[in-house]
C-alpha cells in the first residue's frame, strides 16, 4: 500500500471516529421518515439527517435462509459469503478490470467505506456505509453497485471456503450448546426452514452455479427494500439508490416468488434427552412465538420482560437463580420474523441439579402465564424499556437497522415515534391475554443435553468431551 493511500485512509478513519462520537450523542432523536417506491419497484425509506457528512444504506431482499431448498441448507449464506470474494470484469472491459478478494478489499479500504453482506433467516442484505463527500460516495456506489450485481462466484474461492465453513460446523457440533440447538430448533419449527441449518453435506450440495440462480432469482431492483440514514436529502437518496440498483437486470415487474408456509402450532409436548460428557447440562425449553407484524408484540415484549428477558430483574432469574442457587444464569428470548420465531427459555446448571432446574423453570412459566404479571412488575418493566429506548437508536447503524425493522415488517412510518406511548398503553389485563394466547405450557418443547448425575460415568461416543 503506498503512502498516500495510508494517509488517506488514516484520515477518513480519524473523521469518520470523531462524526461517529458526535452521533452517539443525537441519532436517538427520532427523525421523521420518508417512504417512496422507484420507477423500478424499488421501495426506499430514508432519514434525513444532516449533522455528519455520512450515510449508511441496508439493501434487503427476501432472499434469506427461509428460501434454502432443502438438502441445500446454507445456500443464501454462501450468496452472501461469496458476495464478497470477487467481482466479475466490467461489462465490455479487458478481464483485468476484475477483482479478486483482495483486490476488492484493497478497493474499500482505499475508499474508507464498506459493503457488509449478510443473510439471515428473512432477507439477504447488503449494508453500505460511506462519508457523502461527493468523489467518494460516488466511487463507493459504483464499487457497491458491482459488487451487489456480479459477484464473480469463484470455484476455487468457494472450494476454500466450503472447507474452512465444514471444519467450523465439525467443531460446533463437538459443543453442548451446539448439540441442544441442533435438536431444538427442528422441533420447535416442525419442518419449517427456521428450524433447518447448514451442514458438511448439505454445503457439499451446493455450487457456484446454484449461488448464481438463487442470486438471479432474489437480487433485483423491483425486490429491494432500502432504508437509507445520513446527510442525504430525499433527491440525493433516490440518486443514490438508483445507482445501487443500476446495474441488476431490468425487469417490468417482479413475478412473485413461492410461498413459504406459516410455522404450525405445537400440538403436544416434546421431551429430548441428550447424553454428553459436560460440565453443565444445557436446558431449552420453548415453542413457535409470534410474527413480528402480530398485533401483540407489545404485550409479548413486556411480559418476556418480566419472565426472563429482564435480566436480574426477572421472574425466573429470582426463583431459580436468587432463592435456590440453581443456576448462574437464566433467561427468556423471543425471535419474532416473518414467521412465527421462537419464543426460548434457555439455562446452564450442574447435571445433577438439571432436573429440580427443569421442573422449578416450568412451574414458574406456568404460573406465569396462569396469572399475568403483577401491576408493580409491569411498572418496572415499562420503565426499564422505556428507560433505554434512546440506546436502541444511539448510532447510525442501530437506528438502520430500526428503519430496516419497519421496512422489513409493513409497520406504519411512525413506529419509532410513537413507540413508547404503544408500550405504555398497554395493560396488565393485554399482557395476561396475550400470554394465554400465545404460550402453551402444556406444549412444550424440551432439549436437555447432558443432564446426568454423574457426567463421568456416562461416556459420549460421539463427540468429545466439554473443555473447562
């Protein structure tokens, strides 16, 4: 790398740190969003804010692992993986205009910007981020724009990376962690594609040309949803994104792609036992949750708050932690997508203690959802959320990410504007109602791996022994 090339980048690096401390201080303020669709059918959502010369753009499309086929379980991961190992020539351009990895690492890094990409269970999502200095933003779309069209789809890249990718799976699933999510998720999921994950063989099924026709099919300009955040007016943005966009195939209209079907109800309780050499058995207990667009997210939130996502404040922390020391740590989750996700009550303990862990973890669910919360708890939970709404907006890129939660999910413009009045809104009698709705403690799902008296006494066959 020249000199000059270092100094620059040092000097965008230095820039962008200081812009970045000044926006922890401000982007929590809630910003007024504007929504607009292209002439393509791209659909934008933008946040004007001009106290820094900086934006960050998330493209999303419904291209995530839910549209895996099965038997090819880690194919929109390896889209997004291979995104960013080289771009094809330019179109008409001597095949040196190429670039390989390193050559495309070298391009962002002399730019001061970046192109993550990343795939999750809904969308697969390129995030740009880059100063608006004009030469610069300029050079970073059309850099973005290659990368997001013509990725080059390597064989000898993707042979590389499907080793390395199998070794790390090999290894996970020598852990108990591993090994309980594993069994979890296909249970809690019923076949659905959130409960599927990648593995050696299903990697082994997939190929260069396979990453291409699902790119074909997912990445283009009438499928994107982009959310935008910076120094950008709304002018400024639609150019932006047009030139995104620019160099994916032109299509009039978008056919619509299959269906994926709903998560189905849990019917009975499910009980899986895992034997593994372990220092602490691993306990999930849980069941399909809620969509995030279900009118009873709030009450959900709050009563997973009260239950165990409130850290030292919870239910389940205070029983099982605090009065019987059963546990260092427990807690509740929700994943709510386009689908139902889980709703996840997860704990360590000694294997000796997993079963009074396990039982007294049931007992205070039920009675949870048998009687609701208390007034005094809803109190404290909406305060503790209320309290720390600014720190899910306190940098550029949380508050992307809260347009993209809009974006993603149809929820109204206002969402963020009116989120604390929404949560505040709510009753003691809606958390009650909704938890009799939506958790069935009667049908659960329940992995317990390595819960024996004596670890030691019950050699695993199959997958090594638990480092300390």
């Amino acid at each position: 790398m020249s000199m000059k090339s270092s100094k620059k980048i040092a000097a965008r690096t230095c820039v962008a740190g200081v812009f970045a401390t000044f926006y922890l201080n401000s982007a929590w303020a809630i910003l007024p969003i504007e929504h607009w669709q292209q002439p393509s059918g791209a659909q934008v959502w933008l946040v004007h804010s001009p106290s820094i010369p900086m934006v960050d753009v998330q493209l999303r499309f419904d291209g995530g692992s839910r549209r895996d086929p099965q038997g090819q379980e880690g194919l929109a991961s390896a889209v997004a993986l291979m995104s960013s190992k080289g771009v094809q020539a330019l179109p008409g351009q001597p095949a040196s205009t190429a670039l390989d990895e390193n050559a495309l690492g070298q391009a962002w890094a002399d730019l001061g910007a970046s192109l993550d990409v990343g795939a999750g269970n809904d969308g697969l999502s390129y995030s740009l981020r880059s100063l608006t200095q004009p030469d610069v933003l300029a050079q970073a779309a059309d850099l973005a724009s290659r990368q997001i069209a013509q990725p080059s789809w390597s064989e000898s890249v993707w042979q590389r990376e499907r080793q390395r990718w199998s070794a790390a799976l090999k290894e996970a699933a020598t852990r108990p962690g591993t090994v309980a999510g594993q069994a979890f998720a296909p249970a809690v999921y019923s076949g659905h594609p959130y409960g599927r994950f990648a593995t050696p063989a299903s990697l082994q099924n997939i190929t260069p040309p396979d990453m291409q026709a699902f790119h074909q099919q997912v990445v283009q300009a009438c499928r994107a949803k982009v959310a935008v955040v910076g120094a950008l007016d709304k002018a400024q943005a639609d150019t932006l994104v047009t030139k995104l966009l620019q160099r994916l195939p032109a299509a009039k209209g978008c056919a619509p792609l299959p269906a994926v079907p709903e998560v189905p109800p849990l019917t009975k309780a499910q009980d899986i036992r895992i034997p593994f050499v372990a220092a602490q058995a691993q306990i999930l207990l849980g069941q399909p949750g809620i969509k995030r667009s279900d009118p009873d997210f709030f009450a959900l939130l709050l009563g997973d708050h009260i239950l165990g996502g409130g850290g030292f404040t919870s239910r389940l922390m205070e029983q099982v932690r605090e009065k019987r020391g059963l546990t260092y740590g427990v807690s509740s989750s929700m994943a709510p997508g386009l689908h139902a996700g889980a709703f996840t009550i997860g704990l360590k303990t000694r294997p000796d203690q997993a079963e009074a862990a396990l039982a007294l973890t049931r007992q205070v669910l039920s009675d949870f959802v048998a009687h609701g919360p208390t007034e005094e708890e809803l109190r404290a939970a909406k305060d503790n959320l209320i309290g720390g709404f600014a720190l899910r907006l306190d940098s550029n890129r949380k508050l992307l990410a809260n347009v993209m939660n809009i974006a993603a999910n149809d929820l109204p413009l206002d969402y963020l504007e009116h989120w604390t009045q929404r949560l505040e809104a709510v009753t003691r009698e809606q958390v009650h109602a909704a938890l009799q709705r939506h958790w069935q403690p009667d049908r659960l799902v329940t992995v317990v791996v390595g819960g024996v008296a004596n670890p030691e006494s019950t050699p695993n066959p199959t997958l090594q022994k638990e480092a300390p």
